[in-house]
C-alpha cells in the first residue's frame, strides 16, 4: 500500500479543502496554500516528481516553495488597492 501523501488526489481533495476554509476565512492565506497543494497534487498526478525520488520531505519543500510563491502573487493581486488606506490627520482626543 502506497503512503496517503503520495496519491495525487489526496494533495486536489487537501487544495478543496483549504479553498472551502477560504470562503469562510478570507485572509488570502489558506488560498495560497490550496494553490500549493494543487501543485503538488498535478506534479503527482503527471509523474513529474518521479525523478526525485518523491520522498515526503521533497513533496513538503514542493508544497511549502510554490505556496509561499502563490501567497506572495495574490498579495500583490488581491492585496490592499490603492487609495483605500485611511489616513488620520486629526485625532478626536484632541
């Protein structure tokens, strides 16, 4: 029997998963990390990762890179918009 962590459709439902706890938590950050575990999950599912070994320390380090990278790449996507910021030139305590 194969290891859970190694069976791509594992690492989609996980992706599912974190996008439906996005829905009901929008902080743009379990997005980043359902984008990591489709990564994963199709690297697998084409046998990309076969060459490596696939090991779960290789598929960690996968999942960790390309969900730092997607997080990073929304921020500036979805991130604050410009103008939106408020700033307070008086203080109501004066």
């Amino acid at each position: 029997m194969t290891a859970l962590w190694s069976i791509w459709w594992v690492w989609i439902v996980a992706a599912l998963v974190l996008a439906i706890i996005e829905v009901f938590v929008p902080v743009f950050v379990f997005l980043g990390l359902a984008v990591g575990a489709v990564v994963v999950g199709v690297a697998l599912g084409f046998g990309a990762l076969g060459w490596i070994g696939a090991g779960l320390p290789a598929l960690l380090l996968l999942f960790a890179v390309s969900s730092v990278v997607a997080a990073l790449a929304l921020r500036n996507v979805l991130g604050v918009r410009r103008g939106q910021v408020r700033i307070v030139e008086r203080d109501i305590n004066d």
